[in-house]
C-alpha cells in the first residue's frame, strides 16, 4: 500500500483523543460538548441520507410494530430456507458492498 495516500499523518490530536477517550468519558463537558457539536456539523451536511435514514428506521418501526414477531420469524426463516432455485447466483447488494471494503489491514500503516 502507497503510505503517501493515507491521511494518518493529517489527523488533528483532538481527533485521536477521542478516539482513545474511555466509556463513560474522562474529559470535561466542554470538550465533550465540542464533540458533538462537530459530530452534528459533519452529520448535517449530508441531509439526504440522513432523510434516507429517518425514513428507512421509520418504516421498519411501523412495520415491525404492526406484525407479529412470530411472523417477521417466519418470513425471516422462510427467506433464508428458500429453494436454491430461487436463489441469485450474486452476493446480495449490501453484503457485496461489505466484502469490497477494505480491511483494516490494508489501512495499517
């Protein structure tokens, strides 16, 4: 991997602190104030898929509020126990996705 294309060198010392802070935090509240201030800054720049977001955990809610868990255990089953002929022969979006991310070890300096 071409060291030159990583970002590791531009990370800011407040970010690694971060980072390595501990649960429940030791830092003060203003610090962690900042935090989040910046976590609501970055997150409100992208406001489609933050819509995306709050309409796709709406829908779940609804729907999984309305069905009976025993259903959505017997659809869920029924999917995944389905007869190989009505199996794609493609990974499924999402998990294609996962599978070309890289891995942590191709990040590794």
């Amino acid at each position: 991997m071409d060291t030159k294309l990583s970002w590791a060198e531009a990370v800011h010392p407040d970010e690694l602190d971060e980072e390595f802070d501990t649960f429940p935090t030791s830092r003060s509240h203003d610090v962690v104030r900042m935090r989040y201030d910046r976590l609501r800054s970055v997150a409100g720049r992208d406001t489609r898929a933050t819509s995306l977001f709050i309409v796709f955990s709406f829908c779940s809610a609804v729907v999984l509020y309305a069905t009976p868990p025993r259903v959505v255990a017997l659809v869920t089953g029924l999917y995944y126990l389905r007869h190989p002929r009505f199996r794609s022969k493609l990974p499924s979006v999402p998990s294609n996705f996962f599978k070309r991310l890289p891995a942590r070890t191709d990040s590794m300096l």
